[in-house]
C-alpha cells in the first residue's frame, strides 16, 4: 500500500543539485518541504515511504531515456503530478508529456514562470 499524498512535499530530482538548491530558495516562503534526490534510483528508494505532491525532474536524460524515467516515476507516485524541466526542446516534451508527465518547462525559465506551475500543479494534486 502507498504513503499518503503529502500535500506540502515537493521532491526534486537532479543529479547535480543546482535546480533543487535554486527551487528550495523560491518554495521556502510556501512552507513546503523539497527534497532532494540525485536519479531516479534514488527516487524510487524514497517513494517507498513518502508521496509527494509534486515531483521536479531536471532532465539530464537522453531523449530515449525520458519516457521510461517518466513511467517508472508514475508507476511509484501515482497520483503525484510531474513537471519536467529541460533545455531541450520539442522532442524531450514530447516524450516527457506522451510517458506521463504532467507540464514541462523549456529553459530559459522565469521564477514566476516555475512558481505558477508549481503552485497549479499542487492545486491539482491536492484537489483531485
């Protein structure tokens, strides 16, 4: 059986840090936890006792590798929601949204631009 949803938890998985240090600092006035994993692996060991309401990928992955990432993140968090973030364009979306995730964001990204599809996407988690 699956954790609760934590509707204050948000876990950010990026193999060098920089984006969850930099999403930590913008969310920490919302009063929501962000934790920090380094790859999927790791992810999936901290879906075993915890479900967050939104989970950030950093996309380091190959256009090949997107989907699968994807599926094996929505197949541990279920009604957890997804939002990608990339450098790359069209085809990593594509892959990204067609696999299970739920928005994605293209560098260059404002702070607004990550805060209101962070604060829609809890919304949506939480009222779902």
């Amino acid at each position: 059986m699956l954790p609760y949803l934590d509707p204050k938890c948000i876990l950010c998985i990026d193999p060098g840090h920089e984006i969850c240090v930099l999403l930590t600092m913008m969310l920490s006035r919302e009063d929501l936890k962000v934790m920090h994993v380094k790859d999927i692996e790791e992810a999936v060991r901290f879906l075993i006792n915890n479900q967050p309401a939104l989970i950030i990928i950093e996309n380091t992955f190959a256009d090949s590798q997107i989907g699968h990432h994807i599926i094996t993140i929505r197949q541990n968090a279920p009604s957890s929601k997804i939002l990608m973030l990339s450098s790359t364009g069209d085809d990593a979306a594509k892959a990204a949204i067609s696999a299970g995730a739920d928005y994605f964001l293209t560098r260059p990204f404002s702070k607004s631009m990550v805060l209101d599809a962070v604060s829609s996407m809890l919304h949506r988690a939480i009222h779902l």
